[in-house]
C-alpha cells in the first residue's frame, strides 16, 4: 500500500494592504453587519465540525460566497448560486453560469483578493478554507466563515475529509440526501480503484513549468487509499512542491522504471486562455527520449486526470479520477 504523509498547507501571499481595507469597510458598514449576524442568531442552527474546531452557523443561509474551490461543484449540484466567488479559480469549463454572471461578485483569487467586493456583496456566509485559510480572521469581519475544506491532516485523510465536506454541506443546506448521493458515487469510484491496483510501483508526475516534474505532494491524496508504491519514495523526494521545478531528470524516472505513471496538468489547469497556450502532458509525456523503454511508456501505462484536477480537486474530481485510475488498470490486467 502506498504510503503518504500528511503535509502542513502551504502559504499564501500576505496581502496586508486589501486587508487593512476591507477592514474599514467591514468597520463603516457594521450596521450591515450585525445586521447579517442578528438575522442569523434567530435561524436555525447547524454545528459543523470545521477544521478550527466545532462552530454553529445558520442553516439554509440565503447569501452565501464561495471561496473554497473544493467546494464548488458540491454547491453546484446541491443548487446554490453564490453572491460572490473567486472568478480567477473557477475551472475552465462548467462554470460559465457563475463567471459572467454580473450578480455573482469577482473577489479575485486568493493570492489577490477583492475583499471590498466580498465585503459589498453582503453575505450571510462564507465558505472559506483551503487556499483562503490564510484570510480567515479578515473573511470573518465580513459575515461568519465555515472552514470545512478537505485537509491532509483529517482523520482518514484527504479523500475521507472530501467525504465529510460534502455530507455537512448537505446538511448546512438540508440537501442530505444529495450529498450522500455524491458521497456514495465517490465511495464506489474508490473502492474499484483499490479493487483494480495491486502492488504496482507509480510515478505521481505532474506537468508544470512546460516539464514533467514529481506531483506526489498534489496527488499523492489521491494515491494514498490505492494499492500503489511511489516509485520515488526511495529518491526522498515525496515532499516536493508542484509550484517548484524539483530539479527530477527524465533519466532518474527511467532507471527506476516504474509499471505506471498517473499525471496531473497544472500547466492547463492554469491557463486563462491568454498568451501562448501550454504544452499537454502528453506531448511532453511522449516527448521524452529517456522514457521510451521503461515499462509505463511501452505498453502505454499512463493515467492523465482530467484537464482542470489541479483547480477543481473536490469529491467529483477525485471521483472522476478513481474511476479513470480503475479503467485503466482493469484494461491493462485482461
């Protein structure tokens, strides 16, 4: 079985000057703001176990803002429309409902936010976390803030917080039976993905940087429940940044020779469509000289998660994952 440590967050921008400024907006409406939190004391409330520990919020909130783009497609599917999301992080398809949508504000990203417009567009609350963790303390100065983000520190691990997120967002908006539904589709993905890997060695790569580098600290997540070894565990280098270019030689990947090799495409997952477009992974899978004899290039043993894994990274994108991860090695097994 593969085995993963679990890895502290990683930091975010400091963004002091568009904080000290939402904070006086948040100060100068504050009439508008109690106002949000009187009106939410009265409702009913819902306790959630957040990663800061047990909180209670209104259920069924009217005004909610999305930060945590792990949350995204859960709120999607349990039919909420924000009144403001990160445009900047919206994956390339499948949201353009929500980018040119003039009543859904654009806070920006998280390394840039529009906290003024978050602070104008008046939420109840804020689904905040994972890559906005680090503005939490800001977020809640607007209205209350629910950090139920997927984490590697969880009991059970990311994928078993994945599962977790989804149910109490189920139950914050009482779309339960919803939630179990995605839920269970996660589960069953997971389960033939354990069902259909059985000992193989893995190189967990990821396309950044117009290069393929070790992705194992991104989507090790996702191999951590499989019946896979990380081909570089031996080489230390699991703990390796997708942001930084890890110095790893083609050469060092194909004297280890590993049986397969699972591929996440930041470069893509990235792209706005401005500028040159990137190079896909696969191009510059194939495009490697050194790896032309090793075992998961000769008999095409290479799983590519979908083209926006890196910005989407929620229950369905680790269920469309597992599912991919199973077809395959179920076809290479006949």
């Amino acid at each position: 079985m593969y085995a993963f440590r679990p890895r502290p967050a990683r930091p975010l921008i400091a963004l002091g000057a568009a904080l000290g400024s939402v904070a006086l907006l948040a100060a100068c409406s504050s009439g508008t703001d109690s106002g949000r939190t009187a009106g939410a004391a009265g409702a009913e409330q819902v306790t959630l176990t957040t990663n800061l520990g047990e909180k209670r919020f209104p259920k069924n909130p009217e005004r909610v803002a999305a930060l945590d783009n792990t949350s995204f497609a859960t709120l999607k599917a349990l039919g909420i429309k924000p009144v403001a999301a990160p445009k900047e992080l919206l994956p390339a398809t499948g949201y353009d409902d929500w980018r040119n949508d003039d009543s859904i504000a654009d806070v920006g990203s998280h390394r840039e936010p529009k906290l003024e417009e978050l602070n104008a567009a008046e939420p109840d609350l804020i689904i905040g976390g994972y890559r906005f963790a680090e503005q939490q303390d800001e977020l809640e100065k607007i209205a209350p803030t629910v950090d139920i983000s997927p984490s590697d520190e969880a009991e059970g691990g990311y994928v078993a917080s994945l599962k977790t997120q989804t149910e109490q967002l189920g139950e914050l908006f009482g779309e339960e039976e919803q939630a179990a539904k995605i839920v269970d589709e996660l589960e069953s993905a997971e389960k033939a993905a354990i069902e259909a890997t059985d000992g193989e060695t893995v190189f967990l790569a990821v396309a950044s940087g117009g290069k393929i580098d070790n992705g194992a600290s991104r989507i090790g997540r996702l191999a951590e429940p499989l019946n896979l070894r990380n081909v570089l565990s031996a080489e230390g280098q699991e703990e390796t940044s997708v942001h930084n270019d890890s110095g790893l030689a083609p050469e060092t990947v194909a004297k280890l020779n590993p049986d397969w090799m699972i591929v996440m495409d930041r470069d893509t997952g990235v792209f706005k469509g401005e500028g040159e477009a990137p190079t896909p992974a696969k191009s510059l899978v194939k495009g490697q000289d050194a790896w032309k004899k090793t075992t998961f290039a000769s008999r095409d043993q290479i799983v590519y998660l979908p083209a926006d894994f890196y910005v989407t990274e929620g229950a369905q994108a680790y269920t469309a994952s597992f599912e991919l991860i199973a077809e395959a090695f179920a076809k290479a097994a006949e």
